[in-house]
C-alpha cells in the first residue's frame, strides 16, 4: 500500500521537511548545497537531524561524498575519504589510467587480472543482470557511441543498422570473468560502472566509518548510506524530490540502521534530438531510450544494490520493478511513472515513507 499523502506536515512545515540548522551551520552550507546537487539523482539528502550533527563534504566520484556525523570525527572522514577515493581509481571510465581503463582497453586481446574491488561490482552487476532479465547491465558503452552521448546526454538519433551493431557488442554474456581474470569476447566492448559504482563508494565509506566506531549517513551523489541510527536513536530520514512539481518533495523515506536509499530517474535528463524527445537511459536489450517511469526510488540493506536496481527500474516500468523488488529480501520501492496524460506513484508495501506532496 502508498504511504497516505501527509496534508497536515505540508500545510505546517513538519520537522522531516527541514534541515538541522546545526549541520548546515557546521558544515559552512555544504548540507543544502549538497542536496541540490544530489538532487539530480532525486535524494534530497538529510532532512531531520538531532541537532548535534556535522557534514564534510568533498569531491569524489565525478560527483560529491557528503558525510553526516558528530563533532569530532575528523580522523574517521579522512579515511572514508581515501576509502572512495581509493574505489574511484579503480572504477572510474572517465581517468584514462583507472583499471577500469586499462580492462576496457586490454580485454578482448587477453585476459586481464582485476582487483577485489572491481569484481566486486561485476559481480553484483550480473547478479542484479539477471534479475531483472537483462534491464541493468553496465556494457551499454557501445549504445551510447550510436547515440552520440556527450556530457550524459544523446546528441544523434542512431540508424537501424548502427544500432544492431552496437546491440551485437552489448552484453555482460560478452563478459567472462574467471579466477585467471576477465576477458572480453567481442572488440570494442567495455564496462562503464556508472549505474552502481557510487552505489558501492557509499558502501566502502560506511565500512570506514563503522570501522572507527561512529554512526553517520554516507551520501555519495545522491545514493544515501546509513551507518547505525542517529545519536539520539532515531532513524534517518530522507527526502525524495517530487520529479513532476519543481522544489517540493514527494516522500520523507525512513532509513533503519545500516540501510540504504537510491534514485534514478529520467524528469530532468529529457532531451530533444532530431525532433525527437529522449531520456538519458537506455534500455539495453533493444538499444532504445525508456519512457514511462519518471523516477524509481530503492531501499535495500547496500548502497551498490539500491543503485544497481534503481537504475533497473526505470528500464523494467513501474509494474515489473514493483514485482520484483517485492520479491527481494529487504528491498523497497517508490514508483513515479507516466500513465496516459498523468502520473501515478505506486510503493511496495513494505516502504516505510510518508507522502509529502502529490504529483
């Protein structure tokens, strides 16, 4: 069932829709500028703190890592940092010297050795590949080239030849990892992390944190990490943009300890090419940009899986990603999805959200 929509914290300005003064405060601003820029993913970021609160925030990623946590905890962010720092290294596309450049650029002459980390996210890549039948799968490089992507958004309409091409070099089937390494069957293919790498810097910060014994909310760029409860015990709560109505939020989503949140979605990222109105998400099976779902939130016990199926449920459509996050231990959804001239927002009945705002 939809959490109810919640009149009366909309008309009185409920505590879950501010921010702490003492983390805005304390982190020079960074709390509400960091919102804004996580806000492209549809997280808003923190929105009720205990008041004891302190955010550092910092470049990592191509986006920004937003660490919440008490006073005092300075040793424990540098080694967050490094943490993800460490992870970008290894998995950015973008460094032409990360390992993953190096893969891309080696793999289907030979099979390469890849480091813990990164078959970490291969792993999990093709495990949530599987689960949704091929609607996530992180070798969509060469669909991109068809369709002229620059700075994440399409610039060309590909021809039907140029795209069954690309679809032929397309596929984590094309991908064989073994112990020996991982080798690529066809030329030209390469894995670009984008749809769950952060999910997993999120991941590897809060494992630093909890390391150091403190309890905080990890946000890499809009997928959000808990790291216990709040100092005062209570659970973290998190805003959801409202992807129709510009500046409001649709949803405050309750974070358990040690829990996790992610959005994708395609209401910011519509472009028209050629006379034609696209997203910036393709569906990998047919080659195409997806249509239907606006935005998908996940909760889920990992950052890297709540990032991994968001970015699925944009591609299943609102039913199918509702079934199957339903069906997965752990896992919840928010669902905002075009359906004829309007939008509905459906939820697994599990979510434990209050509705802000309608659509």
């Amino acid at each position: 069932m939809l959490p109810p929509f919640d009149e009366e914290a909309m008309k009185n300005g409920s505590e879950d829709r501010k921010f702490s003064r003492r983390a805005l405060l304390a982190g020079g601003g960074a709390l509400a500028v960091g919102a804004a820029f996580a806000s492209r993913r549809g997280v808003l970021g923190l929105l009720a703190g205990t008041g004891d609160l302190e955010v550092a925030r910092f470049a990592a990623m191509g986006t920004y890592l937003e660490l919440s946590l008490p006073a005092g905890a300075g040793a424990a962010v540098g080694k967050a940092v490094g943490a993800v720092s460490a992870l970008e290294r290894k998995l950015s596309v973008f460094l032409p010297d990360s390992e993953l450049s190096g893969l891309n650029a080696s793999a289907s002459r030979a099979r390469v050795a890849v480091s813990s980390e990164l078959q970490r996210v291969l792993d999990e890549s093709r495990r949530i590949h599987g689960l949704t039948d091929g609607a996530f799968d992180p070798t969509v490089g060469p669909l991109m080239s068809s369709w002229g992507f620059r700075q994440g958004r399409p610039t060309r309409l590909p021809g039907r030849e140029a795209l069954r091409a690309s679809l032929e070099r397309t596929g984590l089937k094309r991908v064989d990892s073994a112990a020996s390494g991982v080798a690529f069957d066809a030329e030209g293919l390469g894995l670009d992390f984008g749809g769950i790498a952060k999910g997993y810097g999120a991941d590897r910060a809060a494992e630093a944190l909890r390391a150091s014994g403190l309890s905080g909310l990890v946000n890499a760029g809009g997928d959000l990490r808990s790291v216990g409860a709040q100092p005062n015990g209570e659970p973290w709560k998190v805003g959801v943009r409202n992807p129709v109505r510009t500046g409001e939020l649709l949803a405050s989503v309750e974070l358990a300890p040690d829990q996790a949140v992610a959005t994708s979605g395609t209401y910011e990222q519509r472009y028209e090419v050629e006379g034609r109105q696209v997203t910036h998400i393709l569906d990998p099976r047919s080659g195409g940009p997806v249509d239907g779902v606006v935005s998908a939130t996940v909760v889920a016990a990992t950052a890297i899986e709540a990032d991994a199926l968001s970015t699925a449920a944009c591609v299943l459509g609102a039913d199918a990603a509702l079934r199957l996050c339903s069906s997965l231990p752990g896992v919840e959804a928010l669902v905002v999805a075009r359906d004829g001239g309007k939008y509905r927002v459906d939820a697994t009945s599990g979510l434990k959200a209050r509705m802000l705002g309608r659509v």
